[in-house]
C-alpha cells in the first residue's frame, strides 16, 4: 500500500450489521469514523424546528433530504486530519450523493476511496430489524433472539433497552424500499467506477470481518 489514506463508505440495508463492521475498520485502520445515521438522530434531539422536523421524518423512515444529510458530515469532513482516512457509515443514499461526495473526496485530495457493501436480502433485514433493539445508556445494538425474547437490559452495561424511532414496521417498509430504489444506483455507480467491493452479510461477524479484510487488501 502507497502512503495515500484509505478513505471507506460503508452501505447496506437496515439492518445489514454495517455499523458494527464500521466501528471494526476505524479501529484496524485508524480512520475518523463519520456516521450519518448517528449524527442525524443526535442532531433530531436538538431544540430547534429543523430537529423537530427531522424526529418526524425518521420516525416514519422516510428518506432525509440531501442537504441536511451534507449538514451532518460536512464539518467532520472539512476538518478532518488530512494524513488520516475517513470511513462513511450509511451516506451516500442517493447516485447525486454518491457524485458530490466523489467530487467533495477528490477536492480533498483523497484519492484512494472504497466502497464496502454489506450485502444481505430484503428478508433477512426486515426479519433483524423487528428485533432490533439499542441500549439507551451506552448506544450498543443488541438483536433480541427466542433464547433472550424477553430481554430489557443491555448485557454491557445493563442500561435499558429500547427501540430505535425508525424501527416501526411502516419505517422498516419505508427504507427497504428507498434502499431498493434509491441506494441501488448508488451502489451500480460505485461498480461502474471499479470501487465496489461486495461482502455476504447473512454470516457470522466474524465470518463477515474476515471477508471484508481479504477483499479490501485484495483490492488495494
């Protein structure tokens, strides 16, 4: 690998397990972790009419517009260390996003830019995300199985668990479909361009972090 910082956008369904691989890879690599979904959802919390506008929207899952999502990661972008890579979890969503984040990465000077999609069926995501659950103290996902059905506690740290805004079934409906009809052409850009590197989700963690390490030092 030359001495140019690898720079990873991370796509996938609801539900694909991105995030988790993504919290991996900043740490193996040493990347600035930049997070859309996180940061919109802080953002929701604020005091403001554009927060208030915003719970709404993730609430029934619907797509958030483009502008705002900018809002979110620009900053974190724009001062950012320079020598350090930076890894996108869940942004772009759109094939226009996809193309100004490609303009905004070469205006950078990062040049050297992958995109991991985490690659798991309508079925299976909609399946994890009605079981989906998030620690309230600490932040942790946690998937609720027939063994743990009842659980209310985080297994971390024992904080309560609870639903995410976003995880009713018609905001499930919601972005499975925008997923299939927006992020799709996203991802066919990313493919066209030779940066698409394509892993199974429906494995184990484990399994899913070893078939993105080979894949991604393959490609470099």
């Amino acid at each position: 690998m030359d001495n140019q910082p690898l720079n990873i956008i991370m796509l996938g369904r609801s539900g694909s397990g991105k995030g988790t691989q993504a919290k991996f890879l900043v740490d193996a690599f040493h990347l600035e972790y930049i997070g859309t979904g996180s940061s919109l959802r802080t953002f929701a919390e604020r005091d403001n009419t554009a927060a208030h506008n915003l719970k709404v929207m993730l609430a029934a899952g619907q797509l958030v517009p483009s502008w705002l999502a900018f809002f979110v990661w620009m900053e974190r972008l724009t001062y950012a260390d320079v020598h350090k890579g930076v890894l996108f979890d869940g942004s772009p969503r759109k094939l226009e996003e996809a193309k100004i984040l490609n303009e905004v990465f070469e205006w950078f000077g990062r040049k050297k830019v992958k995109v991991i999609l985490i690659d798991i069926s309508r079925e299976e995501a909609q399946k994890r995300l009605m079981k989906r659950r998030i620690c309230s103290k600490c932040g942790r996902g946690a998937y609720l199985d027939e063994e743990h059905a009842d659980a209310t506690q985080c297994r971390y740290c024992y904080g309560e668990l609870t639903v995410r805004m976003e995880d009713n079934p018609e905001g499930i409906k919601t972005r499975l479909n925008w997923f299939d009809d927006e992020v799709m052409q996203s991802i066919d850009y990313y493919k066209t361009n030779g940066k698409l590197i394509v892993v199974n989700g429906e494995q184990s963690p484990d399994e899913v972090q070893k078939e993105i390490l080979n894949k991604l030092y393959g490609s470099l």
